[in-house]
C-alpha cells in the first residue's frame, strides 16, 4: 500500500480492501527484479481476490526471481475520490507502487460488466486510457481471461490481449519483453514481437487497417494439455476481509464436455482435462495446513464429473473430519450425484445446496443439451431435504432458443412440484429460485440466437413470480438491464470500444454492481455513438460473420451450427468424457486430447493429527491490534484469528450441530482505526494443551499488528470480564491541543454529550472519564490522554471525547492514530 495512504484509511469504508501486508503476498527487493508486473483484476478487492486466474498468474510469475507481480484492483468510489483528493495515483498493494510506473499491467476479464473499471483504473493509475495514445515509457496494457475471446469492444483499450489459458503465454510475453528491454528499441518492435506469439492478438498489428480490410488472421487459443505439469498454488494471499469466495479453492478439472448449448466455458475451456488425484490431495494438504481455512472447495465446471470422486472425497473426509475442515463442490449436475458424493459432503457441515435445471420443461432441457430429468431434479431435492438440509437453490434461465409460454408454465410447475415432494418429508424449508436471462455468448452453438429485449424478459420474469407465490418459494432475478448490457458488450465489435469510453466518461462504473448501475448513462452513450444496442442481439444466419469469428478455439463452426439445429430439434449431444468423440473438431485441431485420471492411489506416510483426549480447556489471550490489523472491522479480524489459530495447529474445541464452530470469545468491538494494545479472546482447546505448548506453537505475530502478549488458563465455565479500565492515548499537533478545553473539562461538574444516532439521553462525561491530561509538547505534538471504565455494551468511543473536548472535526479525527491500552486489569 501506497504508505502516505495509510492514515487516511479510516475515511473509507472497508479499509481492508487496500491495506495489502496479507499472509502469502509476495514482497521482492525492487533492485533485484527487472519486471514489474501488475496483475490487475477489474472489481473490488472481494471480488478480484475470489478469482482463481489471477491466483495461478501471481504464483507463476512470482516464482520468477526477476519478476515482480503485485496486485491492484478496483477502489470503491470513496477510495477513487479520496485517491484524486490526495493526488495519489492507484497504486499497487504489495509495493504501493503506482500503476503507471509498471512494465507491464495484465487486466483479467471475467466478465462484461467490469469493462468501464479497466478504464477507471487505468486513469487513477495515470495511465492514458487508449492504446493508441500511450507513449514511449508507459507500461505495455494486456488482458487475458474468458471475455478476450471476442476481444474487439475492449480492443481500443488494450495493447495486446491473450486467448486461452495464460500460465504458458504470460511467460513467453514477459520474455519477450525482457529481450526488447535489453536489445532495446521503441513501443511499435516490442508490439510486433507480442503479436507473434500464439494466442496473442496485438490489435494495432492485426487489424490496423480494419476499416479497409475486414481480414484478420486467424488467433488460435491457447491451451494447457496438462494441468499437473501447469504449476498451481498452494497458497496465494490470505485476504483478512470475507471475499466472495473465502475458502481454499483447488481446481481438479478445467474444461468440461456435457455441451449445454448456451454455455460458453463448455466451449472456450474444451477439452477436458483433469488434474491427478494425487495432487489434488497433496494441494489440500498443504494449503489447508499452512492457511487455516476451515473450507476448501473442488473446482471444476462440472466437479461431480470428476472420474476419481468416489474415491477421493472419503479420503479428504477421512483426513479432514476431525478437523471440522468442510469440502463443498461447486457446478455439481444432479445426474452425478451419487448417494456416496451426498454423503461425504454431509460428514463435516451442510454447504449450501444448489441444483441448476436451467429449463422447466424436458422439451427445453433437451435443447439445451442439459441431459437431466425431470425425476432426477425432484429425486436429489428429496434426497438433500431428507438429510437435513433447509434451502435449496434452483437456478433457470429465461428466452432460451424456441422458449414458448408452456415451458415458462413448465417452469412453475417443477418448482411446485419441487414444494410439493420436500414437504411430504416434513420440517422447515425454503426453495430459493434463482433466474437470469438467457445471453447468446459467442462461440456457442446458441451465438446465432436472439437475445430477449429488456421488456418481454421482464415481462416473462414477473409471470414466474406471480405464478410461485408461496412463503416457502422465494424468487430472485439478475436486472434485465444489466443482462441486456452484457449481450450487447459481449457480442459487440470494435465499434463498442467508444460507447464504453462514452459511458466511462459519463461515470459508469462497476455495473456489475446494483447500486451503481445505470443504465440511462449507457443510453446516453449509445445515443451519442449513433449506435442502436439492439442491433446485437438478433438472431443472425448461418452464414453470418461475427465480430469474434477470427478468434479460433479450436471447437469448428459447423459443429457449433449443427449443435444449434440439433438443439431445435430436440436431439441430444452425449458427453465425450469417457472417449465417445463426437467430432467437435477441437482435440485434431489443437493436438491434444481428453485427460482424466481412473485410480486414486492414496498418499502413504500422510500426516494424520491424533489428539490423546477429548476433553476441554479454556485460556484466556490477551491480544493487540494494532499497525494494519486496526482497519480490520470486528469481523475480518476475527476470522483472521481464527486462522491463524488452525494454522498453528492449535487442537481447537468446536460446538455440536451443522454448523460446528470453533468455541471462541471476544469481547466489544473495536472501532475500525482504534489500535488496541490489550484485548481479551477466551478460546476452548482439547486438555492436553498448557500455556507453555501454545506459547511454542504460536507465532509471535499471528499476523500483522495482531500479537498474543499473554496467555493464561481460566475456569471452563468462566467469562470475559465485562469491566476494564483503559486508558487512550493520542498524539496531536500543537494547534489542535487546547489546554484550557482540558482545564474546563476538568473543572466542571457535568458535560453532556449526545451519543450519536442514539435517541437516548446525554452522557454525561464528566462521570465517565477517569482522569484526562495533556501532556507537555514535544516537537510540535501534544500528547491527549484519557481514562474510563469500559462496560458490557462496550467502549465510550474516542472520537466523541475528541469531538466533545477537544473541539475537533470529523476529518481531523479521522487522520488520528489513537491507542487504548489496558490500565488496570483483572488478567
Ligand atoms: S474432439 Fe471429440 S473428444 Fe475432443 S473435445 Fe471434441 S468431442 Fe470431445
């Protein structure tokens, strides 16, 4: 983090986001590195931190000891404003470093909706936002991710942008970038050079001259034939704050060969290819030690497809049950859900459960190419209802090719039929429907289709709502406006290049978020671009030629049409997984084949934690908070502790039930900013344990600012003191410090404060405050200090004493370092 950042931190929300110093993250010696590498991810800080590409490029450079990649993502618009504010220019977390001042800056694209905070970010950094404007000295701007695969609305913004899978690319474009560094010479060689490369497209290169000629040359993707040669991380950074994703992710299988029609990924990421069990188990091992998570996650497009499952699931269970560790599979089909798969989920905790039908008809399900019945769906919602879980999710789409109103009528009457089944079981549920309107991706064999306009999806969506009235059905959609934006965004042409730079302009940012959103700006911006939106939409003929069709992933467009007629007529597709080939043209075309692993062999000489007792301890920690820990909020810091508890592989107690949890206790929330240099957790721990075996197990620092000072066995049934007395302290400037404030405040017998946003009666100070001083200066500061007994619903905050007595504003506070330590103390 950019260090002239950091006292300003409390003015924005969620400084978490910014403050960097997270377990794992990679700091180099700057004198050492020859190329600094941003690694770029356009969304907050939760959302970038959830995605497993710029996880797997971070480790992959980082191990390069002449390669530098740090992270930098999206600020909230607080953080924007207070950047502009501050003159600061958006800078790295690891090294503070400012964008501009980078090699080379790799956006990740996931997805449309983040296309204005490329240009957002690019700005902060200082950065010229068109390619075509960037000079000699500025850094060379690429993009990689599923979105580079129609690459022209955002081909204005980008040098190069890489298609397919980037662990090999990324490392053939930062050689050539070394080379052009040391054989030397200007922007337009090094550009040259990236555009030879395989898989990358070099827009300034390949289609310079466009407007004449509609001919560029073919890019073909790139892809990885095996994933356990590819590299991938153990660990990457540990974010302090909930992310969207917040568990160890280990990806067993990329690509996935069900071929639903509307899906872009079964295309893009094609064929399959597993990673061994074995590694699987070994990743696992290794990340679920050294982070503490209490999840870890198998990912995949299809994670029940995984040809080893059976086998490795009871393994990971046997391994991690007794830890409390829950293993979730996300994308799981309700045809490879076998009774064993359900059942190991279920050892540790119930994860969510989610079954996506998509259609609600099996008329519709068979274009689609989503081979599952109607009895599968209402069999597996028995099935997770009977074992205990109370929610399920559904997820449909709406205006898939050929959807007439009996499927939506089809629809209804699944979910009832769904209601109906899990309540002859008996007991509280709910059925959570999820629905999003269909998007003709491209490279689908659905990119010929029509896409629904904002108001006939509306209408179809308020049908289904109506229709599932019930107390125990709850209806949800994605806004009709952000799904029509993304159709046209991700079916557009070079053209959209300036109708993202118009809404850019106009303050369009993080449209993938609600609150932010605005779709009148992005009519405004059409409108001024002459460009009709919906034009991107239609259905389109065989014969047409779309915008990505230079971008070759292998899979043939014939195949892609056929799959389209075949899905009209209702023929299904059967998955190649298992050998069956069913000609898509990809495995001849890219030299490559299918890779999936059959036996497990499971890892002799495993480390397996025996605990000699089963009974329980309770010590009391007193802890700090301090440096970067103080802007965690209450919670980031406790899950961070936690952590960091499992990771030091402390034999931790947990409570009964679906949810175990570790038996921890903290006391009042701190406010965000305020370091502490006492505070109290109570934590449960098998019997064995002693002060000394934690003190040799814990780290000095559990984490940055966040030190164990003390530790001491307490009564099992004792509590947290509710009474402490503390004591604040507080540097300020001379001119801030008034003497005779103090003197008054001393000398007077009451001083009312209003408790903000409380409608109860004043506090009066005066009988709170212990003692108040103010300290002699030196060099220029003054030193505030105050006492007060603390009591159950927590602390009197400082700023109100610093409000009240001291006379001082709200951002004068807010750029204060204030510390409470513990005064008298019954530890
Ligand atoms: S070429 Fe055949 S085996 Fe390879 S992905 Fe396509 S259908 Fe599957």
């Amino acid at each position: 983090m950019n260090p002239s950042l950091e006292k300003y931190l409390s003015r924005v929300r969620r400084p978490s986001r910014y403050l960097g110093k997270e377990l794992f993250s990679v700091i180099k010696d700057s004198r050492t590195v020859s190329l600094r590498f941003a690694l770029a991810f356009p969304d907050l800080y939760e959302v970038g931190m959830s995605y497993l590409g710029m996880k797997i490029l971070y480790h992959t450079l980082n191990q390069r000891p002449e390669i530098w990649a740090e992270r930098v993502f999206a600020p909230a618009p607080d953080m924007a404003q207070l950047l502009k504010e501050l003159s600061i220019l958006l800078p790295s977390l690891e090294s503070g470093r400012a964008l501009k001042e980078f090699d080379l800056v790799g956006f990740s694209l996931p997805y449309e909706l983040g296309y204005t905070n490329v240009l957002n970010m690019l700005s902060l950094g200082g950065i010229p936002v068109w390619s075509r404007e960037r000079k000699e000295g500025d850094p060379v701007v690429i993009a990689g991710g599923p979105c580079t695969f129609n690459p022209e609305p955002m081909s204005g913004f980008f040098d190069a942008l890489v298609i397919g899978d980037g662990e090999e690319v990324i490392q053939e474009i930062c050689a050539a970038w070394l080379t052009w560094k040391k054989v030397g010479g200007d922007r337009q060689i090094l550009l040259r050079s990236l555009s030879g490369l395989s898989g990358v497209y070099v827009p300034a290169i390949h289609s310079k001259n466009r407007e004449v000629s509609p001919e560029i040359p073919a890019i073909r993707k790139r892809i990885i034939p095996d994933l356990n040669q590819a590299g991938y991380p153990a660990v990457s950074p540990l974010p302090y704050q909930q992310i969207i994703h917040d568990r160890l992710s280990v990806e067993i299988a990329r690509g996935c060969t069900r071929g639903c029609r509307f899906c872009q990924a079964g295309v893009i990421y094609r064929p399959v290819r597993e990673r061994s069990p074995e590694q699987v188990y070994q990743l696992l091992e290794e990340g679920l030690s050294r982070t503490g998570y209490p999840e870890a996650t198998l990912l995949s497009l299809s994670s029940g497809d995984y040809t080893c499952l059976n086998q490795l699931l009871p393994a990971l269970m046997e391994r991690w049950e007794r830890e409390k560790v829950a293993v979730s599979l996300p994308s799981l089909r309700v045809d490879t859900l076998s009774s064993e798969v359900i059942e190991q989920i279920l050892r540790v905790r119930k994860t969510g459960f989610t079954i996506a039908p998509e259609a609600g008809t099996q008329r519709l399900r068979d274009v689609i190419n989503k081979n599952v019945t109607e009895e599968e769906i209402l069999q597996t919602a028995q099935t997770v209802f009977s074992l205990g879980w109370r929610v399920l999710k559904l997820y449909f789409m709406i205006g898939l090719p050929s959807e007439t109103q009996e499927d939506l009528e089809g629809l209804v009457l699944l979910v009832k039929k769904i209601e109906k089944a899990v309540r002859k079981k008996g007991g509280r549920f709910e059925i959570h429907v999820a629905l999003s309107t269909f998007i003709p991706k491209p490279h689908t064999p659905f990119q010929w289709a029509a896409q629904l306009s904002m108001e006939e999806s509306l209408s179809r969506l308020t049908f289904i709502r109506s229709a599932l009235n019930s107390r125990h059905i709850q209806v949800k959609w994605n806004d009709t406006r952000q799904s029509f934006l993304e159709g046209i965004l991700s079916r557009g042409d070079q053209r959209m290049s300036r109708v993202i730079y118009r809404a850019f302009q106009k303050g369009s940012i993080l449209d993938a978020w609600g609150e932010h959103f605005s779709w009148e700006l992005w009519q405004q911006a059409f409108e001024e671009e002459s460009m009709n939106p919906q034009r991107y939409l239609k259905s389109q003929d065989r014969d047409y030629v779309f915008p990505w069709d230079f971008i070759q992933t292998g899979v043939e467009k014939d195949y892609l049409w056929n799959e389209f007629q075949k899905g009209l007529s209702g023929e299904s597709t059967p998955d190649c997984r298992q050998g069956d080939c069913n000609q898509c043209g990809i495995c001849p075309t890219l030299k490559i084949k299918p890779l999936i692993f059959k036996e497990f062999t499971f890892p002799s000489g495993r480390p397996l934690i025996v605990y000699p007792k089963e009974s329980i301890k309770k010590f009391r920690l007193l802890i700090t908070k301090t440096g970067p820990s103080r802007f965690l909020g209450h919670l980031e810091w406790k899950e961070a502790i936690i952590r960091s508890l499992r990771r030091a592989g402390l034999p931790l107690a947990f409570s009964q039930g679906f949810h175990p949890l570790p038996r921890l206790s903290f006391g009042p929330a701190l406010p965000v900013g305020l370091s502490s240099m006492g505070e109290f957790i109570d934590v449960q721990v098998q019997d064995w344990l002693s002060e000394e075996k934690i003190w040799d197990r814990l780290p000095a620092d559990l984490f940055p600012g966040t030190k164990i000072i003390g530790i001491s066995e307490v009564p099992l049934n004792s509590h947290l003191p509710q009474k402490q007395i503390y004591q604040y302290q507080v540097e300020l400037d001379k001119a801030l410090g008034d003497p005779e404030r103090v003197k008054e405040f001393l000398s007077s017998t009451e001083w009312p404060v209003e408790k903000p946003g409380k409608k109860t009666e004043p506090l009066n100070l005066k009988s709170i405050i212990r003692e108040l001083s103010l300290l002699p200066e030196n060099n220029g500061t003054l030193t505030a200090r105050w006492t007060l007994e603390s009591g159950p619903e927590g602390d009197i905050r400082p700023e109100l004493v610093l409000r009240s007595i001291f006379n001082l504003t709200d951002s004068v506070i807010q750029s204060l370092s204030v510390v409470k330590s513990l005064s008298v103390s019954n530890y």
